[in-house]
C-alpha cells in the first residue's frame, strides 16, 4: 500500500482527488492540507466524505510531509506550486502537479503569461507532460507530471487525429470552449457567483487565457513547427463539464468516412478517450464525474471545413482524473484503476 499526500485538499481538484482516491485498492491518504482549514477534520468541511473520518487538514510542512507519503499530489495555485513540487521532487517523491507550474516547458513563456519568473528550472526540464494519449512511454518513467490544464485536454485530443494524419491546415484553428464555473475555482468570487452566472453565458479571457500558450506548445509539437490559435473560452451556467468546438480547413480532399476512421483507429486502444458513431456529439452530462473524453466529428464538405466536439469534466479528466491516471501510470498500476464507474447523476 503506497502513502500519498494531498497539497491543497479543500478546493475542487482536491475534493475529486479524494473522491476518487477513495476507491483505489493500491494508495492510503496519509496527509491532507489546507491553509484556511488546517486543523479541521475532513469530514466536518465535507460530510460526504465519511470514509476518511480519521484525516484532518493541516499546514504544509513540507519538512513534515516528506517522510508520510511516497506520492504527492499538489493542488496549488500556480506560483504556489513552484517550490514544493522542487522539494519532493528532488527528495525522491512521484510528484503528480496539478497547477500550471511545470507545464510550459520555456521558462519565459511561463514568466510572460503568469507574470512570475520560474525559480526552479533543472525540476522544471525534468517535467513530463501528463497527457497519457501522448506521453503514456514518457509518464512511465517519470516522477514528476505535470497535469495538463481543462481547456487543453479538451482540445488536444480532439485535435490530436487529424494533426497526426495532416488532414488540417493548421494555421486557421479556431477553438471555441465552454465550461462550467468550477474551473474558476472554490473560492469567493463575484463572477463566479449564483446570481451572476445563472440564466447567463458569455465569453472572457479571449486572446489573454492563460492555457492557451499550453495549447500552442502541444499542438506545435504535433504539427512540427511553431503554431498560434485562436482560442476562445466561455463561461457556462453549470457546475461541471467542458464543451470544446474546433474549426479546422482542411489541407486537402479527403472523405467523412476516411476521417471517421482516422478518429476511431487513433483512440482504439484508448481506455478514456470515446469517438462517437457518425452524426452524434459529446454532451457534457454524459461525462459528469467520469474520466472520458467524448469526441464527435463532421467533415463539412460544402466549406471544406472539419468540426471537432469534444466533451470532459474539467474536475476529472481536465484535473483529479487525470492526475490519478497519471499515478496508475508512473507507479505500475492498472491505468483505469480508482477511475471506471465515476459518473455523476443528478
């Protein structure tokens, strides 16, 4: 039985964590921590949760933690994340980094769009992107993950089939995405708030969201060069869940039923990654609570033009989930372990 630590256990990524954790026959929760609910047990800030009736939230004491837990999950906000991850890192521990801290692999990309300099580069060249469907050899080997972001996972494996394939002109991609309010956070916010979201939908950070240089460095890899997007993120009156819709030209003639297939060959062996039956398309109910990406595709033939939806819970496969596949993968475990019959219904 392996020993993990959770690093910022009382916002949504780490209430999933736990959730999620919950069920896996290999792990034992050995430490949870929060600043503003240190010293309170778990269950009394999260009823729900009874199986862990013996934990309680505390400081991080990295000192402290670091003999208390083989695996590290941190759950910070980025910034915050930069020098723990260093030191369990580099005292031995599996890290598994759920901020955008080691993400983008060019420190000064990292600085521009987070406007903080990146104090810890050798861990930061160590880091492997957790984006199993295309790092599964990598994140094998690694001990320290770096959780892709919600709106990147969306796009990225909708997008990942027809970059490998070249069906697509790659400097037109628009990406139109919609989530649900609990990616801004468990925090008090306005904005964010019941009054201000229900019965609305709008669109903010255009040209300005953090993920979308995490999007460009992904999708630059693929393509073989540098690339730019147009990303476009939305705010949608629901809880959870992730809509993604590109628009792509396509670079040449190809047919729907050769694009289908394309799609449907890439995630055959994919446990978590579903290509919908031609003519259908992700829903975001469907996913709630589950680790799956639903994917429908249309080749519009009268503009050329190929139209990928993809659907996530950006709680799940865009964080927690994620990150508890990326654990099953670096420590030797059976990658659906803890993460098959999740869903959430109302």
């Amino acid at each position: 039985m392996h020993k993990v630590a959770i690093c910022g256990g009382s916002g949504y990524t780490g209430i999933e964590l736990l959730r999620i954790l919950a069920r896996h026959r290999h792990v034992r929760i050995t430490a949870i921590t929060s600043e503003k609910s240190a010293g309170k047990k778990l269950t009394d800030v999260f009823p729900h949760l009874r199986g862990y009736g013996d934990l309680a939230y505390e400081p991080l004491n990295k000192e402290k933690l670091l003999g208390r837990a083989d695996i590290f999950f941190l759950a910070l906000p980025h910034g915050a994340s930069q020098e723990a991850v260093n030191f369990f890192f580099r005292n031995g521990k599996k890290v598994v980094d759920l901020s955008a801290d080691y993400r983008l692999r060019d420190p000064d990309t990292y600085e521009q769009w987070y406007g903080l300099p990146h104090e810890f580069k050798p861990a930061l060249r160590k880091a492997v992107y957790g984006l199993p469907e295309l790092y599964r050899k990598k994140i094998k080997r690694a001990s320290l993950v770096a959780n892709p972001g919600c709106y990147p996972t969306s796009a990225i494996l909708g997008l990942m089939p027809a970059m490998r394939n070249r069906l697509i002109d790659v400097s037109a991609i628009v990406i139109d995405s919609k989530s649900g309010t609990s990616g801004a956070g468990r925090k008090a916010d306005l904005a964010v708030s019941y009054c201000e979201v229900n019965e609305g939908f709008k669109a903010y950070g255009i040209g300005t969201h953090r993920h979308t240089p995490e999007i460009e460095q992904e999708l630059s890899l693929l393509a073989g060069r540098p690339l730019t997007v147009n990303f476009a993120p939305h705010l949608l009156p629901v809880d959870r869940g992730i809509l993604t819709t590109v628009y792509a030209p396509l670079a040449g003639k190809v047919s729907p039923e050769t694009v289908w297939k394309l799609f449907h060959d890439t995630y055959r062996n994919e446990k978590f990654v579903r290509v919908m039956e031609k003519g259908t398309f992700p829903n975001v109910k469907n996913v709630r609570g589950t680790n799956y990406c639903d994917i429908g595709i249309k080749l519009v033939e009268r503009t050329d033009t190929l139209i990928i939806v993809s659907a996530i819970d950006n709680l799940v496969k865009g964080a927690s989930g994620q990150a508890v596949q990326n654990m099953n993968i670096m420590m030797g475990f059976n990658e659906t372990e803890a993460l098959e019959d999740t869903a959430l219904f109302p």
